[in-house]
C-alpha cells in the first residue's frame, strides 16, 4: 500500500507511484530561473546519473505561477533551459492570474 497523501482539496488519497517533492524558496515577484537553480543546486549535477534515472522514471518540475494581469510574462533563460534538457526533465507550468 502506498503513502497517504493529503490532497489540495483536503481529501487524504493513496499514492499510486513514489515521487521526490522538492520545493523552491516562494519569490515576488516571480523568479523562475533562480527557483530552478536552487532546485537543481540541492542534487547531483552528474548527468550519467540523470541518465539512469531519465530512462526509470518520468522527470518533470512542475511549478505553479501566479501572474498579476493577464498580460503579465514569463521568460526562462538559455541557462535553465539548457540544465533541465540536459537532465531530461520536462518543465509542467499551472499559470494562474490574479482574478482566478
């Protein structure tokens, strides 16, 4: 039987697969790409290593991102980029606006 989970609805669910949860210092206003450093700082930077993990498991980072207006944006630069390819990790972005 897998861990208990308690949901963003409150409701407590079994988990069905592992996961690591790691999470970013909370920033405002947003800062994706040093979020993304600081996660990736706290583990290995050997790429074999993310290699043999890539080819077990499904790598994402899922980051939630609460903008102000509608018209507001977000940019990530080459640098974080380049380390989540490089790593195999898919970037999953929930983006919300203020009035939601």
């Amino acid at each position: 039987m897998g861990e208990q989970i308690m949901g963003s609805n409150g409701r407590i669910r079994v988990a069905r697969t592992g996961s690591w949860r790691l999470n970013a210092t909370e920033s405002k206003p947003q800062d994706l790409n040093a979020q993304i450093a600081e996660l990736l700082d706290q583990l290995t930077s050997d790429l074999h290593i993310w290699a043999h993990l890539n080819s077990r498991y499904q790598l994402d980072l899922f980051c939630g991102i609460f903008l102000n207006s509608s018209n507001e944006g977000l940019s990530l630069s080459p640098q974080s980029l380049r380390a989540l390819g490089e790593r195999g990790i898919e970037l999953d972005l929930d983006i919300y606006r203020a009035d939601d």
